[in-house]
C-alpha cells in the first residue's frame, strides 16, 4: 500500500459558500470546490452564519464560529466528510430549535 506524501501543506487564502458547495481558493492557485451536504451544520446554517467564516493556523483549517464547525484543508483534500453521529448533530439542532 502506498501512502500519500505531501510536497507542501495545503493552505487556503478565501473560502466561499455558494450553490450548495463550499469552494475554497488554495494559496498554491488551485480551486477545491466540496458539497456542502457533506457538513450537515454547514448545510443547516442560515446565510449569515455561512458567510462568518474564518481561516486558522495560515489557513489551514477553516472555521465557521456559528456552527462550531472546524474543517482541515488536508481534510477536504483527502475527501474526508463529517464525521458527526446522527445523535450528536440531533443534539446540536435541538439547541438551535431544530429538526434533523
């Protein structure tokens, strides 16, 4: 089996939510464009929490405060979607007042 190795750290420089899908714009020029259905806070936040988004660490997580959600470039760049439980995502929307 062989392993991926990175040559750089994938960063981001913007991240935009648009469509249904989270693009982000890496600082080596490349375009990564993700389903935000594959981050059920993201697919449930209203237009104003989406849009407060900020990057961490040189930009190599994404976070968007007002839903607690903290996503890793290499992450999205390895294909890797949420890994909340359905009860845990349950748990976070009955505090928003909402239903899975």
């Amino acid at each position: 089996m062989t392993s991926l190795v990175l040559e750089n750290e994938p960063a981001a420089r913007q991240v935009l939510v648009t469509n249904g899908q989270i693009v982000i714009g890496l600082v080596d020029g490349r375009t990564l464009s993700v389903p935000l259905a594959w981050y059920p806070r993201l697919a449930h936040g209203t237009p104003s929490e989406l849009q407060n988004v900020h990057l961490l660490g040189d930009g190599y997580v994404v976070e968007w405060p007002d839903l607690d959600e903290h996503i890793g470039i290499e992450g999205l760049l390895a294909g890797r979607r949420s890994g909340e439980s359905a009860a845990s995502l349950q748990r976070w929307l009955d505090a928003r007042g909402g239903k899975l």
